[in-house]
C-alpha cells in the first residue's frame, strides 16, 4: 500500500506503472540520504516533544540499521515500492510497529525527497570537484614535463601562430579549474535545508529547522517554506550548469586530441589499452574515448535541455513534473564524473612525437613574428609590417623553434605559463573540496552514532 492511501484507493496498475517509471533506479542513489534526513527528523521531533523518547530511540535504531544494511546490499528499492521514502517506512514499520507510523509527523514526501536529493548533491558536488582537480593536475603534469615543447597554435582548423605543449596542456587543465567557480556557485544554493518546507507552506507544527540543519550539515536552516520548495528543479538546473561547463572544456580537449591524433598529424601517441580496434580493418587503433567525449557533451546538453523544458512554466508548489529533474541531475553528474575519470586516466599516457610535431611548424605560421619584427627592429606601423610580411610569404623562414617558445615572456605566454602556480591553485582546491567532504562525511557518521 502507498504511503499516500487512505485504504481503497489504490492506484491502477497501469497508471502506477507509468507514474514510478525508472524512479526506483535513481531512488537507489538516494536512499542513503534518505534515511540520513529521517534521522535527524526524528530527532527533531522529540526535541520539540512531538516525539517519546522511547519512540524516537525505536526510530533511530531501526533508521541506523537500514541504512548499514542497505550499503551492505541487504535490501533495495524496487519498483512495486512505488519510491526509496515508502520502502523505508515499510521496513521500518515491519520491525519496530507504531513508531514507524509516526515518523512522517510534520514532514511532506515533497520535502523529505527534497531533503534527500540536496545532502546528494552536496555530497556529488565535493567528489565533482575532487573528480575536476585530478584530470587537471594530470593536465599539469603533461604541460610541466613538456612545458617548453614547441607545438603549432590553431585558429579555424588552419596553422595560425607558434604555440607549446605547455600552453596547450596547461590552458586546458586551467580551465577545469576555472570552472570550479560555478560548482562553488551551486553547492552554496545546495547547502540549504528544505525540510521543514513541507508540501511547499510549512505546517502547523513548532518544528525546529536550524536543528535539523545542524544534524545534516547544512550551512543554512531554509528560508521561506515556499521559495524552499520551489528551489526544485532550479539548483538541479545550476548543478548541470557547472557540471556542463567541465563536460564542455573536456569535449574541447577531445576535438583536439582526435585531431591532434589522426594519421595527418600524428603529434601523439596514446598508451595501450586507451584505443579500440575495428572488426574489419586489423590495423586500426581508433581513439573511441576522445569521439566518446565529444559525443557525451551532446548527450549531456540534451539532459540540461530535457531539465530546463521540464522547469520553465511551472506554478509554485509542487507539481509531478518535478519528480523527472531526479534522474537528469542525477544522470548529468554521473555522465560528468565518468568524464573527468577518463581523462585522468588517458592524459598521463600520451606522448609527444617531436618530428611530426616540428615538421608542422612551417615558416608561415612565424609570420606574426616577422611584422612584430619590423615593428620592433624597424619601427614600422603594425599595419604597414602585416602588409609587408602578408604579400611576401615566400620570404619566411623558420626560426629556432625552442628558442621562440623560451622568447615569449609576457604572462600567459609559452615562455611564462605560470604552471607552478596553476599546480598549486589546483591542489589547493583539491584540499578544500577534500575538507569540505570530510566534514560533511563526519556530520553524518554523527548522526548515524558511528
């Protein structure tokens, strides 16, 4: 029977069947949470004696074991279970009798899904984060070890202007970094508590929501019980923001690596076990994960499209539409973290092939350099020294290449990356993203009395 049912009223097969969908799937990320958030429920509600302590006690032993059992594999949620909050009370009212019925007391399945999907999206957005600065630190190490290794600077596919692999290397890691500014962003909008918000209004009960708060690690206890509510779906929309932003710097990467990779260019090699090959053609090694990569970015976009659509339009409160932001989010940040994983992993195998690479570095591409010349040496109007150079290409020759990336000194430049400092800005937000967690991880195991 759903928690919902007043006894004869039970949904037709076909319609419950349509209306839990996949639920129970991505219930199964959430139920952890989901038994967090009851504890601290029950707690709260003795504190403010709407609760016996023998109830409450009763509660919080039988919440304790599920949630060891369920990380244990003793129990999951399925399908028949309608959803991961009903599942729960069942086996708690299975084991323990009347208190279990009594642990709904002034609390919505609005804000206990609520409850249970933010501490997951605190808890995803640390290990996010944790994922960006390791694909970027293996970034920084490709871009240290190979800092002042000359390499050709694109613009519109075409050879455009002498860059390094240092450069190349490194502007990728410092994006991943950047981006950690919008996570920041998100689990700050995360890191409030909606329970207590009810089904969107509060309820008529002296509930103590800075407590609950406490006992979950949430930096504030929740606001308006309306705007708590209505935050559904928009903090699912910020978190695929940020995670977007990375999926979107790694697909840049993979079009540069499929490029960079073809039998045309052949500036790297990859390790073994990074490549697939073809049922046809026994000579292939195809770059499947950097195609996969790009792929992936269209694939995640049509999740962001998909919670955007679902979210504009709606009325306050509570509407069922709501219930499919769950899997985007959830499916948005898994396809994110598997991302970042597979360039940790790849970016320390590939390897620069310095003849490829040095004969791609043709006399035209240091034309920029040569009307920076006649400006400096000559005093020559810029423009008149890009005419100049311009109409007489066949001119150019190809100077020291290692010396030209070294000859660039301006910040930002090949010859002044600032690597060092990028590594430690790196590893500096890994410790805090580490601490972060820690802390969260630690308010937990508190209140699960381990």
């Amino acid at each position: 029977m759903a928690i919902w049912s007043k006894g004869g009223d039970e949904t037709n097969r076909l319609v419950h069947e349509f209306t839990v969908g996949d639920d129970a799937l991505y219930d199964r990320v959430l139920a952890p949470y989901d038994i967090l958030g009851s504890l601290a429920h029950a707690r709260m509600l003795a504190s403010v004696g709407l609760l016996t302590a023998a109830d409450a006690a009763a509660l919080e032993s039988g919440l304790r074991a599920l949630h060891t059992e369920f990380l244990a594999g003793q129990w999951t949620v399925e399908t028949a279970d309608e959803d991961v909050h009903s599942k729960v009370e069942a086996l708690l009212t299975e084991r323990i009798g009347e208190p279990a019925r009594r642990l709904h007391t002034g609390r919505s399945r609005n804000d206990q899904v609520l409850t249970a999907i933010r501490l997951w999206q605190k808890h995803a957005l640390c290990q996010l984060a944790r994922d960006a600065c390791t694909a970027a630190s293996a970034l920084v190490e490709r871009a240290r070890t190979h800092e002042f290794h000359p390499f050709p600077g694109y613009t519109h596919l075409q050879r455009a202007m002498p860059s390094s692999l240092g450069q190349f290397f490194g502007a990728h890691a410092q994006a991943l970094v950047d981006d950690l500014v919008l996570v920041e962003a998100v689990h700050r909008l995360a890191d409030c508590n909606p329970l207590g918000s009810g089904a969107s209004y509060g309820v008529g009960l002296p509930l103590d929501r800075a407590m609950t708060a406490d006992l979950l690690g949430f930096a504030e206890p929740g606001g308006i019980a309306m705007a708590d509510a209505n935050s559904r779906g928009k903090v699912e929309s910020a978190c695929l923001d940020a995670a977007g932003a990375l999926v979107g710097d790694l697909s840049r990467f993979a079009a540069d690596m499929v490029l960079f990779t073809t039998s045309e260019c052949g500036f790297f090699t990859i390790g073994a076990g990074f490549t697939t090959g073809s049922s046809i053609m026994p000579q292939k090694k195809n770059l499947d994960l950097f195609e996969l990569l790009r792929g992936r970015a269209s694939r995640f976009l049509g999740l962001r499209t998909a919670l955007a659509a679902t979210t504009i339009g709606l009325p306050s409160g509570y509407s069922r539409d709501l219930q499919d932001t769950k899997a985007l989010c959830i499916d948005g940040l898994r396809l994110a973290r598997q991302s970042l994983a597979v360039v940790a992993a790849a970016a320390p195998t590939l390897q620069p092939v310095r003849e490829r690479i040095l004969a791609a570095l043709t006399p035209d591409i240091y034309a920029t350099d040569e009307a920076y010349r006649l400006v400096r040496e000559q005093g020559m109007a810029f423009r008149d020294a890009y005419r100049q150079v311009g109409n007489d290409l066949s001119q150019l020759q190809a100077p020291d290449h290692d010396r030209v990336v070294r000859s660039r000194t301006h910040l930002g430049s090949t010859g002044n990356l600032g690597l060092v400092q990028l590594g430690e800005r790196i590893a500096a937000a890994d410790r805090a993203w580490s601490t972060r967690g820690d802390r969260l991880e630690a308010t937990w195991q508190r209140l699960l009395g381990a």
